[in-house]
C-alpha cells in the first residue's frame, strides 16, 4: 500500500523508498544525544515520586532510557517511524456501555506498526550488511517523545503527548536503532508549532486530576493506566473519576484545539472493529473465562487488560453510569472465583443499592 500524503521531514532517501513501500504515516530521523544529564535526572525525580504506579518495569529501565547506544553498541541514528490510528466515535448504544481509547479499536498496533517496521529493517539490512539494525513498537526501555521529537515528528503538547502538525496526537510511533550515521531530520518545533498560548482544556478535562500541569503527569492517577497497567484493586477514591472508560481515556485529546485537524486513518487493520469504539457492560460482565476472553479480544490491544481487568472495569463503569439494569450481573461477578472482580462487583452493587436510599 503506498500511503497518501505521508510526512517525512527531509528523511534521508536511503529509507525514503522503504517507509513509503510499507505505508507509513510519519517517519524522522535524529542521531544519538549526549547532553541527557538533565532530562535523565528529571525522570529519576518522577520515579522519586511515585508517579509511574505500579509499572515497575520503568525503575529497571531507567538507566537505558536516555541511552540508545546500551540497547545496540555503536548506535549512530535512530529512525522513528509512525502510523496515524484516528476514527471517529460512533454515537453510544442505547444499553449501558463501556469506551475504549481510539488506539484499541482494531488491531493491535504493536502487530499492525511492528510488522512494517520489521520490514524496514529487513530491507536496511540486507542494503547494508555491515551494519547493525534493531527495532521496537512501544515496548523499548528509550525515551521515546525525547527522541521522537528530535527526530521531527512531533512536539510534546501540555498533556505529555506527541503532537504532528498534520495528525495531531492520534498516532502510534516505533523506532529502528541503527550504527549507520543518517542525516537527522530538522527538530519539531519547525514544522509543527505549539500549544494555543495559555490552553488547558487537556488539564481541565482530567477526571482524576492526573494532569498536574503543563507537560506535568502522576500515571498513577491517570484512566489509561488504571484500566491497562494497573493489575488488582483499584483505589476506591478514584473509581466514581473513571467515568464510562472501561480500557484506555482519550479525553485529553478530545479536547486538544490542534486536534481538529485529524483524519481517519487508512490502515486497513485500524479499522477492523475487533473490539470497537464501545462495549456493552452486560456483555462484559457476562465473560467467566480467560478463553472466553482471548475469543472475544484475540489480536486488540485489550489483550493487555485480561479478564481480571477488563471486567473490573466494567464494575466500576456500570456503578458510574447507574445502571441497575445490570444488578444480576453483578451479583453473579460479586461472587466470582476472582478476588479482583468480585470486590469491585460488590463495590458497584453497593453504589447502585445507595441510590434506593
């Protein structure tokens, strides 16, 4: 497929065939960095803080994160590479019901953008034998808006994400570490602006007040890891913030003013409705097995929920919308062989049973 208007800032045309051959959105190019001093201290200080919740793996990555060379000696460039995953909401069902971020509609994007990567580097490869390629989809300990946004493709907005000048913030990025030297692209700030001067619509919006500030986020607190990352029970103050979102919150984006600007995306496994814009509760709540849910959720990113999670999630939206309708359902999760779902089941069956008082 060869993709229409792909946006790559003055990308080295030794790569230039290869990304428009597998169809990419977005691709940059930056070389190593060696002033991380401060951005490296800083994250230390957000882990200080607590702030990446329970995801413990950043602790064990911190000292790779600002280093790509300790991922593939004698790194020399780095080529980020991305796929834009927007879609416009459908209008909700009339039976209670759960979102998802826009990103976990189809398939999931670390099979759809890994696979072309994966190409790409196959093909360098074999141009350039003597050299080395490495590859990753979202799952690399690098900083990755550090270097992404050096390699011009996008520039971080208040809410901590990447926004392009052309996609805004709907996209997914992956990145090839290479020892060839490429000629950087220009930075982001050349092509794609900033945030409106004095805007926090993306602050304001946030339910559990994850957003601390400008470019400032507690994960702990944020919907997109409580219903993904965070494994177990989920603080009882934070339950009735999560509104409907039962995996994932695109909030932050919705509001973005720079955002208005997206197109629907052309990636055919994008738009496979795998697991779709919404999910009735009662279907949800109705799920007893890890098979029935692999069945359901096999290929989307949901996978990264579970069972456990994902019907925990459903509890919680059930209580937050009122739905008494789902009452029976309830009862039988509250008695479920998993702790997790029961506890919150009974959590939401006692929120439903106040509203009679």
């Amino acid at each position: 497929m060869i993709v229409r208007n792909p946006w790559y800032p003055e990308v080295d045309p030794v790569i230039r065939n290869s990304l428009r051959q597998e169809g990419l959105h977005l691709a940059g190019i930056t070389s190593v960095h060696d002033n991380v001093e401060e951005e490296e201290e800083q994250y230390r200080r957000w882990l200080g803080r607590g702030y990446h919740g329970a995801m413990r793996w950043m602790e064990k990555h911190a000292a790779l994160k600002f280093h790509p060379e300790r991922l593939l000696p004698g790194t020399r460039s780095i080529v980020f590479i991305a796929l834009n995953y927007y879609q416009k909401r459908t209008d909700a069902p009339p039976e209670p019901s759960g979102r998802l971020a826009r990103y976990a509609w189809g398939r999931d994007y670390h099979k759809e953008l890994g696979k072309r990567i994966k190409r790409v580097a196959r093909q360098l490869q074999e141009q350039f034998p003597d050299e080395q390629f490495r590859s990753w989809t979202d799952a690399t300990p690098l900083a990755e808006r550090f270097y992404a946004e050096r390699a011009g493709i996008g520039f971080t907005g208040r809410h901590t994400l990447l926004i392009n000048g052309q996609f805004g913030s709907w996209f997914v990025v992956g990145e090839i570490l290479t020892t060839i030297a490429l000629d950087p692209s220009e930075s982001a700030g050349t092509h794609h602006g900033a945030c409106p001067l004095n805007c926090t619509r993306c602050i304001d919006v946030c339910p559990t007040g994850a957003l601390l500030g400008p470019h400032r986020i507690d994960g702990s607190r944020c919907i997109s890891y409580l219903t993904i990352e965070h494994r177990g029970v989920i603080p009882e103050e934070l339950r009735p913030l999560m509104g409907d979102w039962i995996f994932g919150c695109d909030l932050c984006q919705e509001v973005c003013p720079l955002n208005v600007r997206a197109t629907v995306t052309d990636v055919a496994g994008f738009l496979k409705p795998i697991a779709g814009d919404r999910q009735l509760l009662k279907d949800i709540l109705e799920i007893r097995t890890e098979e029935e849910f692999r069945s359901r959720f096999a290929g989307s990113p949901v996978m990264r929920a579970g069972r456990e999670g994902l019907v925990r999630n459903a509890c919680i939206a059930a209580a937050n919308l009122g739905a008494r309708e789902l009452i029976e359902e309830l009862k039988i999760c509250a008695d479920d062989g998993n702790e997790v779902v029961a506890i919150h089941a009974r959590w939401a069956l006692s929120q439903l049973e106040s509203t009679d008082e």
